[in-house]
C-alpha cells in the first residue's frame, strides 16, 4: 500500500470514528429560576453541526426543553448604494468638501471614496446628520485613506465610521503631503447594512508569524480554536510609532480531505483587503489598527505588505466576535444540560419560536448561565432493522410454502373444472 493511501486510509479511519463516536453533554449552571441564556463558545462551534440543528437543552428526567437561539447571520452580499455628490468646495492647497444624499436614512458603517490621484496619504473627515437638523454630527475626523503606485499598486479608500443612519455626510478630505493644489471627490457610495451590528467579545487567537522576505510579506496566521468560530474584525496590536501597510485577510479552506488530497499545500480564499497605519499629525496620534473583516473559520492569515520597509514589530492581535446565545425558562430547582455532536438530528421545531417573538430581544431579558466543561455521551443506538431484514431465510421459506399451497388449490380447482 503506497504512502498515500495509508494517509487517506487514516484520515478515513479516523473521520468515521468522528462520525460515530460520542456527543458531547454539559451541565448548565442556572443562576435562577425563569429565563436564562448561555453564551456559544469554541467547543460549541468545533463539535457541533454547522447550522447548530444538534443543540439540545434536556431537564433532569430527560425531557426536551424549547429554546430560542440568537444568531447572527452571517452578511449576505450587499448591494452598493451611490449618493448625489452635492455642494462641492475646496480650499486650494488645503482640502475638498462634498455632501453626499442618500435620498433617506441609510444604515452604514463605512463609506468608500473614489479620490484624484493615484499617490497618496490624506485625512479625511466625516459628518452626518438628518435632513430636518441644521447641525452635523461628527463620525470620524481622524480616518486616512491611501493610494499606493505600481509595481504592486493598491488604494485603501474606504473609511471606517460610527454606526449611523444619516440620509447626509459631508465628507472632508485635507490635502497630504505633496498633493497637487486641487484635489477631487470623484465618485462615492456605501454597502448598507440589513441590521445593526451584534455586541463583540475580544477572542484571544493562536498566533504564528513567519516573514515572507522574498515577497517582502509578514504572514500572520491566527487559529481562533474552532471549525466554525464567527468573527466580525481583527485587531492588531503594534508597537512601531508611524508606519502604512496594506494588508490581504485570507481564511484557510478546510475541506474533508479526500484520496487525492492527502498530503498537498493548504488552500487559502481571499476574504479582502485594508490597510493598517498610526501617525502622528499636529501632536495628534491618528491611527487605524482594526481590519473588519469578518467570516466563520477557525484559521485566518494576514499578509501583511511591507514592499521596502522593514517588518512591523506586532505585539499581538485579537479577534473581535460576536454573541451568540442559547435561551431557555428554567423551572425551580431543575437541572439542565446542553447536548450536542449528533449529526442524526434535525433541526428542532419549537411552539416557542412563534411565540416568544424575536430572538434577541428574548435573550435580553435573561439571566446569563454557565456551561461546565463537556463530557462525551453515547450516542442513541441505532433502531433495529426491520424483523424481515434480521431473518430472510425464514421469510423466504414462508413465501415458498404460500406459493406452492397457491398452485396446490390452483391444480385442483382446475381438475374439477375439468
């Protein structure tokens, strides 16, 4: 047997294992009698199913326990939006203005600018406010947006902002270092969003960092612990005073591995693009340390292009991850564990779902549980087949003896007919 299939056959070997062995239970601990909520961790989403249609909550005596489960779901593509560019100014030699109109409020947290020139470094300035309002109200004023030239040229034109829902920005972008006198907003527009951010948790990932010298690339890889772990940005500690870097975000491909893919390269899928920078203006520190991006994926890596410079000192990096929680009303004095790993179930089906209403808001009102440390469970045995499968020759025997008693009454009543 050649190398790789003694690989594949381990790997098989193994996946089936996986797939037949144990669930995984663990104790809640239920701070009160009512409603409560646990948060899904790392274990949650490494053993459990993708669509998390395995989870179950069982009392003492075993029962089943409805549940509402508060997910985020995960961004679907967004349809760009384009504003009327409205109000244009400029100050020669200092900076350009414009309003930008989205026709009614609009839900966002960046906008991307389409600026003249294809080298530069410029601070930009947004505000908002609602079209009765005479006052704007700040959302950024100390974002940078950047356009690098060829051989590996790249702009990084979108600014981050305060989630808002402003019909108006007026947007301000200040001449940078050795602007020509007149700069231009050329184009503008934002990918609104279908809901308001969900509340974040810092994760600490596994960090692994290797230089790239030959592609003048720091690759930062950070292992979030689990398969299917969410994640909304990643933010990086550095320690250098005033730096520019673009960076390229990569999930890793995580398929089942089959017979001709034991033993070859990991695969990478491009998440998208941003740039990371910190400096120091008019005795202002402005910096830009936090890439959101996001996915569900257990390894995310960083390219980080340094071109000429020298590699960044980076301290460290988290990730930022959104809530997700299980709840349920838990009666005095019961006990209540959370089960898992199943892959025979179906998705459970609650009277509680059209009821209770809104996830989130369900959740809200509860108490926060604990869940203890799992332990595998046996799995249900499998039901078994059916008594006809268990003995054919029995079965076959019986229809022998009714087929022959058939043709016996069948000769005799021909006979007689006869």
């Amino acid at each position: 047997m050649s190398a790789r299939a003694t690989a594949w056959s381990v790997v098989a070997a193994w996946a089936a294992a996986t797939a037949a062995g144990a669930a995984v239970e663990r104790s809640i601990a239920v701070p009160q009698a009512g409603r409560v909520a646990i948060t899904l961790d790392r274990d949650v989403y490494e053993r459990a199913r993708a669509d998390l249609g395995d989870l179950r909550v069982r009392d003492g005596q075993g029962r089943e326990v409805p549940y509402l489960l508060e997910r985020v779901a995960d961004e679907p593509v967004r349809e760009r939006r384009t504003p009327a560019i409205e109000n244009r100014v400029f100050t020669r030699g200092q900076q350009v203005q414009a309003t930008l109109d989205f026709g009614a409020p609009t839900l966002k947290s960046e906008v991307t600018l389409h600026l003249s020139g294809d080298n530069f470094r410029r601070r930009v300035k947004v505000e908002g406010r609602a079209r009765q309002e005479t006052e704007w109200a700040t959302l950024t004023d100390s974002a940078y947006v950047f356009a690098v030239p060829g051989p590996q040229a790249g702009r990084y034109e979108t600014v981050p902002l305060a989630e808002n829902n402003f019909p108006l920005l007026r947007v301000t972008v200040f001449n940078g270092p050795d602007d020509p006198e007149k700069v231009e907003i050329l184009d503008a527009w934002t990918s609104p969003a279908a809901r308001r951010r969900p509340r974040e948790v810092p994760l600490a990932p596994r960090l692994t960092r290797v230089e790239d010298a030959p592609q003048h690339e720091t690759l930062l890889t950070l292992d979030l612990g689990a398969r299917r772990q969410p994640y909304r940005a990643i933010v990086l500690d550095v320690e250098d005073g005033s730096f520019f870097r673009g960076v390229a975000v990569e999930a890793r491909l995580d398929p089942f591995p089959g017979p001709d893919q034991v033993g070859q390269p990991l695969a990478w899928q491009s998440l998208g693009e941003a740039a990371i920078y910190r400096y120091q203006e008019l005795g202002v520190r402005r910096e830009g340390l936090r890439l959101d991006i996001g996915g569900r994926e257990r390894v995310v890596r960083l390219r980080i292009r340094n071109r000429d410079d020298r590699p960044l000192a980076i301290r460290g990096a988290t990730v930022m991850v959104p809530v997700e929680r299980l709840a349920f009303e838990a009666s005095p004095d019961a006990q209540y564990v959370l089960r898992y790993g199943d892959p025979a179930l179906s998705p459970p089906v609650y009277d509680l779902a059209r009821t209770a209403g809104d996830p989130t808001l369900f959740a809200a009102r509860a108490a926060d549980a604990q869940v203890l440390a799992p332990r595998s469970v046996p799995s249900p045995p499998p039901a078994p087949p059916p008594w006809t499968e268990r003995h054919p020759a029995v079965l076959w025997a019986g229809l022998v003896v009714v087929v022959g008693a058939l043709g016996a009454v069948t000769w005799r009543a021909l006979k007689i007919a006869g």
